[in-house]
C-alpha cells in the first residue's frame, strides 16, 4: 500500500494548503489549533449520531423501532430518526439551569466543564490514521491514561458539590470504581508496551503492521497475552466509562441519576457528552493498542486509507459497548471491586508474565512455534479457570421442588 | 423460635451480619436516606426511610399511605355491586382475581351459586392474570437489578397480548370489572376462547426465550441468591402468602388447601424454594406461570357449555341476610381476602380488604438489614407490591 498516497495524505493536504496563507511563525499554532477542532467536530458530530445509534441499538434488542419521529423539520421526511440529536439539543439547551441552594456553586459548574476537558484531552495521543496522530508523544499511553484517570475526579466533584445524598453516594461509588478498575486497565496494557518496546501510540500500532503468509494481520489481539489482554481491557474499560453492567455511579434504579441527579439543561448534556467522548477515546485506545490501529485487516484491504479503517474498528467496538449495555443486569459495589481484585488483577499480573515467555520464545520457529501458543494459552487458561471458579463459587442455577 | 425473629435487628446482629446497632457510639456517621416516594424504583408512591452505614442499610422504616384513598369506607357508603369496579383499582394490575375474591365473599354471604361455565372461566381469567402479573414482576425485578429495559420490554410484549384478551373481554384492558355475584359478566366468544388457546400455547415458548435470555446469568445469580434471606418461621408468624411465602419452603397454596372454585379438578403442582432468597422468589414466579398455562390448557379442554350468570341471581336492590363472610382466592401476590359483615341493608355494614403485598411488605426491614442499598431496591422488588393495594 502507498503509505503517501493522496486519499491517505488527504486530510494534512488540506491542513498545509490552508495553513500555507499564514505568516510562516503561526503555521505551527494554525496546524495545531486545525487539528484540535478537526478533533473535536468530528467526535461531536459522533456523539449525536452515537446517541441516536445507541438508543436504535437499543430499541432493536429490545424489540422495538426506536426514534424515528424527527427528520427534516418542516418536511415530512422522517430518514430513520436522524433528526433526534437535533431536537435532542434544542431542548437541553432550552431547558432551565437549576443549581441546589445548598450545592457549592463553583464545583457544581466545573465539574461538567472538567470531565469534558479531561475526555478531550485524551484524544491527543490518538493516532486516528497513518499520519493522523493530534500530538506526537513519546509516552503517548502514559499520558492517555493520566488524563483518562482525571475523568473520575470530576464525576467525584459533581456528587460531592451537589449536595444530595444520592450524588454524594455515586460519589463514593465513583472513586471506588476508579481505584478498582485504574489498575487492571493499566495492567492489561503493559504488555503491549513491553513487547512492542514503546510508549509512543504510533509507534505501538506500526509494530501491528506487517502480514502472516500475505494475508493475515499481525493484531496484538491475535496473540495469547493480547486476547487476554484486550478481554481486560475491554471490561475494565466498560468500567472506566461507566458503562453498564458497571454503571454504578449512575445506577438509575437505585441511586435515581447518581452524579447527575441535580444537574439540568446543558450541563446535563456536558456530562452526557463526555461520557461518550470518554467512550470513544477508550475504545480508540483499544484499537490502537490491541486491534492494529489503522492497519488494515487483511493484506488486500489495504488500499482503503487507514483511517477509514480506524474509524470501522473504533465503531465496532462501540456497538460492542451498547450490546454489552443492552441486557446485562448491574454489579453491586463490593461484587464489582471483587471482580476488580480478585480477577481481572491477578489475571492480568498472570498475562504480564505470559507477555514475558511469548517475547523470550520469540526466536522458536517451526513445529516448536506450535508449542509456544499451547503453553503460553495454557498459562492463561488454567488461572482464568480457577479464578473464575472461585469469583463464582456459590452461585449455579437452582433445581426446584414441587409440593406433593 | 419465634421470639428471637421477632426484633429483627437483634438477631441479625447475633447472627453475624455486617451491622452495627444504631446507638452504637462507634459505629461512626450513619446518613438517612429518604428513598421514595419519587423515586424510580419504590414501584410507585412508597417511601423507605434508611439509615446507611456507608451503603449497608442499618434500619429502615417503610412509610406508606401516599395513595390511601379510604376505599374500605367507600365500600361501606356503597351498593355491593357498586363496590365490585373499586376492587379493580385495588391491585392494579390483577383487577381479575381482586373482582373473583370480592364476588366469592358476597356469595358466600348470600349463599349464591355459581354456573360451571363461570367458574371456569374465572379459573382461566385468575391464571391468565397469574401470568400478566408474574411477566411484569419478572420484567420489573431485572429492570430494578439494573437491566437496560431489554427483559422488561420482553416481558410487556406478552403482557400487551394478555391485557388485549381483557380488553376484548371486559372493555378495558386493566380495570376489568368482569365478575358479578353469581357468575361472570358476559360469555366468552368462541373467537375469544381461540384467541386465549392460542396465547396460552404459545407461552411457554415466551418463557423459555425469556429463561435463556437472562436466569442462568452469572450477575444476576450473583445479585439475587443469598439477598434477603426470609426463614419459614418468621414467614408464617408475619402471615406472608403467595409465592414469597412458597420460596422459602412452606407448602401453601389456596388453591389446594381451600380448593376454591373447580381447581381441585385441574391438575397442577405447586413449586417451592428452599432458600428463601430473591432468586428463590423470582425462580417460583417462572416456574408458577408454567404451572398457570397447564391449568388455563386443561380448562380449554373441559370447558363446558352453558350459562355464565346464575339466572336466579338478584344484582338490582341486592339485599343479603344478616351475618358475616370471608371470600379469599389465591391472588398473584398471595391470599386476597374480602371481609364482609351484613346488616340487610343495600350497603355492607363492615367492608375490610385483606392485600396480600400490604402484608407482605411489613416484613421489608427484616429483609433489607445488613445489605446494601442496591440490594433494598431488588429485595422491594422481589416482594412485588402495588401501592395501590397497600395503601388502599
């Protein structure tokens, strides 16, 4: 594939062509403030077609056909709804700013504004296409999950500065979550990060290019300690982003919104936005670490850009999310910090010493290349079992009797 | 036995549970939760007052009286006949087998038989409504569990089904008002008994679509077995019925013991648990609706023909002997009762509802002390109330 060919060079083509009318000292600032709101623009106008997605997503499992009322206003053109995050918005933006007599005025305005600052910035590092990275970082995951960890912070001003019970309990909930689930993300990660021997997110997903016999990709995933590796990260990142069956800070049934219970109108949208934006950007970091990035994925595919590719995987995997979200019943606290210590912990601990054998084995070649996969799947198998076993001990289906 | 059940919170702390007595000095900042009776999940206008130690529930006290709306008085100042459409908003859902208790108490009262037919049509109306109404509760629990609302549409697409049978019956899809003393209020068509066959056959296939989708799941299990334990003892000494009371081991069921109506000529069994958990009552829910559409199968099978109003009975200027009766069935949630006291005259002179939820619910602190607020919604939701029963 010609990595410099002009659909793949397009987007930056048409950076340096409209930076190219400014004075030579602010065309650095100019290319970087256009990248920014490239950002930006495209993940916004993503989340308003994610709400309307996740919720036909949504209607399809359960049955039913969704919005499908709002298309072109003033027409009768209905086109599948996609006028919802339109009507959606108005009416957030119209709808009135309450803020709790007792509530502490200032942290009850940041927080939102903080959580979507920290969403945003993770985006920097993420290399959306084979030229496409905002910000060049040598540490590029490092800084990602700094940022990504800040998100937390803000959802525990938000419980905390509403003063209502139920805020101040998602609160708790919250900070629990995060210092359970921080570790196994960071953890599932490391492995990547010691195979591929950088930090730098580019550099990480070029590592994944190359082809198996031509054909087949050469994915992180498709590896023992990177499917091991992208099942903890997948979970552990539903739980970041307060997904279902992790979404106890909101826990509708329970804690009526959570952090969210006195906010109203536009900051109620900030926060909804950056909950998808968080979304987004962890599951982008997913692709890049473990499912090749912008590679193509096979070999004569690759002669569509990278970053349409990009863009397929980042959406596959958000569809995942909202299938996860669709049925599951929610953890309770103690169960999901549980789940958190005493499974996804040891068991990426475990990945981490697999990642070790997989790079010292890295020279076995022929039939004894068979044998490193069985002992390395071996090697996760038999912890997985017996953590497994032991997270669910107690719990089976029940035989019932009948009266006679 | 009983005497230790009796303060709940006593044996609870002797037995280990993760609690700290309220008037403990050290057991640090307690917070009272008012959860209710705007909440999403108190199933409508309840309100549970907590005291939480971190999210472990310590005390609650269950307020209730929101909806209260003196119908025992009204069924007082009221024709018997004119109380029979009240009875429908008494549980809401279920206004079926509330008019099929109410009319068995007036009979009983006035010594009024009733034709076959009716009666079995009453036996298929009580199950269908048996079904409507476990649906829901199985929709409505996961939905508390946290599930986006995937079971609890799955659950009201068959509910529609059964509440367009009533509608097509009775007029109305909830408040049926289909009973009258001495028999039903019209015939069902032969259309509509085909209708109902073939909803009825087709729900077991819903229920093992709705099993697969959701029991054997790990979180669920996890959330549910071992949360809110209730011993036998202390159920029968609270006067618990229905399912709630069958999930922890104790054989009663009024369709057996009083053999009401013609269920001593149907055949079917009654499933009990043995832990007496959430899970136990959500599975004897599953498990009592198939047994419901084996019995609804069998009264299609034998259903005579014939009239469904006894032609001697008197609906106008209704006037029963003086003297007393107590007309029970076995609702959904448990045994609902009617108590009727007679002075000859048009109105009843005593009017008292038994509800089975309202009783149910009293056993609510009990169940809730030592887990976690999470829990206390799921556990509210297992016992299966409707506010409109409990506060009359």
């Amino acid at each position: 594939m010609n990595a410099d060919s002009i659909l793949e060079r397009g987007p930056l083509l048409v950076r340096d062509w409209l930076v190219s009318f400014l004075p030579e000292p602010a065309r650095w600032l100019a290319g970087s403030l256009l990248a920014i709101t490239a950002v930006i623009v495209a993940f916004a106008s993503l989340f308003a077609l994610l709400t309307l997605i996740e919720r036909k997503v949504l209607a399809r499992v359960q049955n039913r056909p969704g919005p499908n009322r709002v298309g072109i206003p003033l027409t009768k053109i209905r086109l599948f709804g996609l006028g919802q995050p339109l009507a959606d918005g108005i009416k957030m933006l119209t709808k009135e700013d309450i803020v709790p007599r007792s509530a502490d005025r200032v942290l009850h305005f940041l927080a939102p504004v903080a959580l979507l600052a920290f969403a945003i910035l993770t985006f920097a590092v993420i290399p959306f296409g084979r030229h496409l990275v905002p910000v060049e970082l040598e540490a590029g995951v490092l800084y990602f999950f700094a940022a990504g960890a800040a998100t937390e912070l803000a959802v525990f001003m938000a419980g905390w500065a509403s003063r209502n019970k139920y805020s101040l309990l998602a609160a708790m909930r919250a900070l629990a979550q995060l210092i359970s689930y921080e570790l196994p993300l960071l953890l599932s990660v490391v492995p990547v990060v010691m195979l591929a021997g950088t930090l730098s997110t580019t550099g990480i997903v070029e590592r994944q290019g190359g082809w198996t016999f031509g054909l087949l990709p050469q994915w992180h995933v498709f590896t023992p300690w990177g499917a091991a590796g992208f099942a903890i990260f997948f979970v552990a990142a539903l739980a970041e982003s307060n997904r279902s069956p992790f979404d106890l800070p909101e826990a509708e049934s329970e804690l009526i919104a959570g952090h969210l219970t006195e906010y109203s109108g536009f900051k109620y949208a900030l926060f909804f936005m950056a909950e998808y934006f968080g979304m987004c950007a962890l599951c982008g970091m997913g692709v890049t670490l473990f499912l090749g990035g912008w590679q193509a994925p096979l070999s004569f595919l690759a002669f569509i850009p990278s970053y349409i590719w990009f863009g397929a995987k980042l959406m596959t995997l958000l569809l995942a999310f909202m299938w996860v979200r669709a049925t599951l019943p929610r953890l309770r606290i103690d169960q999901l910090t549980r789940l958190a210590w005493k499974f996804l912990v040891p068991l990426a601990l475990v990945n981490l010493g697999v990642a070790a054998f997989w790079s010292l084995s890295a020279d076995w070649t022929g039939a004894v290349r068979l044998t490193r996969w069985l002992i390395a799947a071996m090697l996760l198998a038999g912890p997985f079992v017996l953590l497994g076993r032991k997270l669910t001990a107690g719990l089976a289906p029940r035989i019932y009797r009948y009266a006679t | 036995m009983i005497a230790s059940d009796i303060s709940p919170l006593a044996s609870r702390l002797s037995s280990g549970a993760h609690t700290r007595a309220v008037t403990d000095p050290f057991h640090g900042d307690l917070l009272e939760v008012s959860m209710g009776p705007h909440h999403p999940s108190t199933h409508g206008v309840f309100r549970m007052q907590v005291t939480l130690d971190g999210e472990t529930i310590v005390k609650l006290k269950p307020v209730f009286g929101y909806l209260h709306r003196n119908h025992e008085k009204l069924g007082e100042s009221t024709s018997y006949l004119g109380s029979m459409p009240y009875t429908d908003r008494l549980d809401y859902l279920n206004s079926m087998t509330n008019n099929w208790a109410y009319a068995l108490a007036v009979e009983q009262l006035a010594g009024q038989p009733v034709p076959e037919r009716a009666e079995y049509l009453r036996v298929i109306l009580a199950e269908l409504t048996r079904l409507l109404n476990h649906t829901c509760l199985a929709g409505f629990l996961l939905q508390d569990c946290g599930c986006s609302g995937t079971p609890l549409m799955y659950a009201f697409r068959e509910r529609e089904k059964i509440l367009d049978l009533f509608e097509a019956l009775s007029g109305s899809r909830m408040m049926c008002n289909f009973q009258r003393f001495g028999g039903c209020r019209t015939d069902a068509s032969p259309e509509w008994l085909a209708a109902a066959k073939q909803l009825t056959d087709g729900y077991g296939a819903f229920l093992d679509e709705y099993e697969r989708l959701i029991t054997g799941n790990e979180i669920l299990m996890a959330r549910t077995q071992g949360v809110g334990a209730l011993k036998p003892d202390l159920a029968i000494s609270a006067g618990i019925t229905g399912p709630m009371l069958r999930a922890t081991g104790v054989d009663y069921d009024l369709r057996k013991v009083d053999g009401y109506g013609f269920y001593p000529r149907f055949e079917f069994r009654v499933p009990l648990g043995d832990h007496g958990d959430t899970y136990d009552r959500y599975m004897i829910r599953v498990l009592e609706m198939r047994e419901s559409i084996k019995i609804i199968q069998q009264a299609f099978a034998t259903l005579p023909a014939g009239p469904v109003m006894d032609p001697k009975a008197k609906l106008r200027g209704f006037r029963p002997k003086p003297g007393e009766a107590y007309g029970r069935i076995e609702g959904p949630r448990g045994e609902i009762g009617f108590y009727l006291v007679s002075d000859g005259t048009p109105n009843p002179y005593r009017y008292r509802v038994r509800p089975p939820s309202f009783v149910n619910l009293t056993l609510l602190e009990d169940l809730c002390l030592g887990h976690t607020v999470a829990d206390a919604v799921i556990i509210l939701g297992s016992i299966d109330i409707v506010l409109g029963e409990v506060d009359r």
